[in-house]
C-alpha cells in the first residue's frame, strides 16, 4: 500500500510561509541590491528626481556597510571589483552616514581640480562637447516639492528651467552629460589630491551638488574611503515626476528600465 503524505494546513503554516519568504527577501536585499529612491537634483540629468532604482551591492564586494552579517569582514571589503572612473555609485557618507549617490571622478592617486566650471584630472582638461541645453518645467519636483534651479532665473511657474549641458568624456572613454547653472564658487578649487583608499565623487549637476569638493565641515562629503562604497547604480527601474508613486499620471516611462550611463 503506497504511503500517503499528509498536507499540513491552517493559519500557522501560512504565517510559517509568509515568514521564511520575507526573510529570504531581506537577505536577498541585503546581499545583492539595495533599493534607492532619487531625493534630489544633484545627479540631473543623468537621475531625475522620483527615480528609483536598484543598487548592486555586489560590484565592488562586501563591506561592513552593505552586509551586515558574520559572514562579512569587519573592515574592507572582498570580492567584486575595483571602482572605475564614471561609476554612478550610491554610498554613506564618512560622517553622517546617510545615503549618497555620485559619480565617481578621482581615484586614488589622482589629483582633480576645477577650473572656471571645467574639470582638470591630473594636470590635463577633461574634454567636453557643448550639446542641447537641458530643458524641465518650473514647477515643484518628488514628495520634497524641491523646485528646480535654472540658468535663465528668474523663472515663473510652468516655464522652461534650462540648463547648458555638455558631453564630457573621462581618460578611460566614459561619457557622461553634465549641467551648468552659472557662476559658483565650486566652479574653480584648489588641487585635491586623492589619498590611497579613497574616493572623490561628483554630481553630473555641478552647480546644485555638495560633493567632495565641499568639505565635509559645511555639508560636503570630501574624501569617501572604499568601505563606505554600497553598491553601483547600473539601471532606472521605475520614474515618477510626481508627489507620490500612485499617481500614475506622472510616471516617465520613457525613463522605466533605462540603463545608467
């Protein structure tokens, strides 16, 4: 006589279910990818504001920031790769601690400067091509409500912002557009000189980003150390330019899936 397999049921299978799929889930989560909401203008136009994406944690291997478990180093990090130059790279700042995302400019070793809004890498001028001005409406952007900075202020609501964009085309041929708003002081710096270990990142909106040209001791990140790096954006998986994510009337489709370059 063939033995018969009882099917356990009732409420606490269910709630057994439901748990180890969660957790599954978290580790999944927290191994792999991380997802992160765009927050602000820092990275347009490469990130819109209402962006959201998911972040491979697995790029550059563990640290004690992306995994939290045992298994994981104390400090350092293993596996994955090294960090290239043009890398959009979500990571925590060595101060506060909260999330950034930036792209990466300077390497350990090189030195980076500014010049009158022209990007220096190692004593040489990072070439750049004038293309189409970037173009958004006036009118307030994600659940902040931030409304955008534009090269033609004053500008009312509903009217073009514009912005000058360029083509610039890092040493290694990553080519990335960048924005200009105008005239700021982070448009000409002193010569940093990126210390072993560390990191010196960017926003592709130059004139409305406190990125490592900005010392940390007025809301900058200045150097980050290669533990502090989370994971590489790689994709835009869902967009939308509204308040919330349900209204569906503002999604950006065109934007949905888009590789990040």
């Amino acid at each position: 006589m063939a033995s018969k397999v009882e099917k356990k049921e009732g409420p606490w299978e269910t709630v057994k279910t439901v748990f180890w799929a969660l957790l599954i889930a978290g580790i999944f989560r927290t191994l792999f990818f991380q997802p992160f909401w765009i927050p602000s203008g820092s990275m347009k136009d490469t990130l819109l504001i209402g962006d959201f994406l998911f972040v491979n944690k697995m790029a550059y291997g563990y640290s004690r920031h992306s995994c939290p478990f045992s298994i994981c180093p104390i400090s350092g990090r293993i596996l994955g790769q090294q960090p290239e130059r043009g890398d959009v790279i979500v990571f925590r700042h060595p101060v506060t601690n909260d999330d950034f995302i930036k792209r990466l400019i300077g390497l350990p070793g090189d030195t980076v400067q500014m010049r009158d809004g022209r990007l220096w890498l190692n004593g040489a001028p990072v070439p750049v091509e004038e293309v189409a001005p970037f173009v958004e409406t006036m009118e307030p952007q994600g659940p902040q409500q931030i409304l955008p900075r534009c090269e033609n202020s004053p500008v009312g609501q509903g009217a073009d912002c514009i912005k000058s964009r360029s083509l610039e085309t890092l040493p290694n041929g990553v080519t990335h557009s960048v924005l200009n708003i105008g005239s700021f002081r982070t448009d000409t710096t002193p010569v940093f000189t990126v210390p072993e270990g560390q990191y010196f990142f960017m926003g592709d909106n130059r004139d409305n980003s406190s990125d490592s040209r900005v010392p940390r001791s007025i809301g900058g990140v200045g150097f980050v150390p290669f533990e502090n790096l989370i994971g590489r954006a790689d994709r835009v998986i869902f967009s939308s330019a509204g308040s919330r994510m349900l209204f569906f009337w503002t999604w950006r489709l065109d934007r949905f899936f888009e590789e990040i370059v």
